[in-house]
C-alpha cells in the first residue's frame, strides 16, 4: 500500500538539504559521493507515503570522514 517513498538528506552544519521521490517498485537510491561533504553530519530520514496520505519516517545519524 505504498504509494511513494520519501527520502530527505540534511547536512546538519550548513543546513543543505536534499529531498528525493521514489516510486515503487524502485527500491534504492544511490546518492552521488559529490553530495556528500567531507567531515560533515548528516541527517537521514526514509518515509513510505501510503495510499492514503499518511506519511511514516524513519530516521538515522550518520557521519563522513573527514
């Protein structure tokens, strides 16, 4: 019953924020290495988009090397 997920990248120390669709049945999504700053904190969040318009997120941390 999914009708899209919704994928949103936050730098957390510049405030950059990229925000992607994807529609099933796609199931990954490479973001480019050149998005991706060195050194930096990111917020990640994955959100399934039901059919009725409810939205669920599931959100994670992560760093990159500096």
């Amino acid at each position: 019953g999914v009708e899209r997920y919704v994928v949103e990248l936050n730098n957390e120390g510049t405030g950059a924020e990229m925000r992607f669709d994807v529609f099933p049945p796609t199931t990954r999504l490479r973001v480019p290495p050149q998005f991706l700053a060195r050194g930096s904190e990111y917020q990640f969040a994955v959100g399934a988009k039901g059919t009725d318009g409810n939205i669920t997120f599931v959100e994670l941390t992560f760093f990159t090397a500096p």
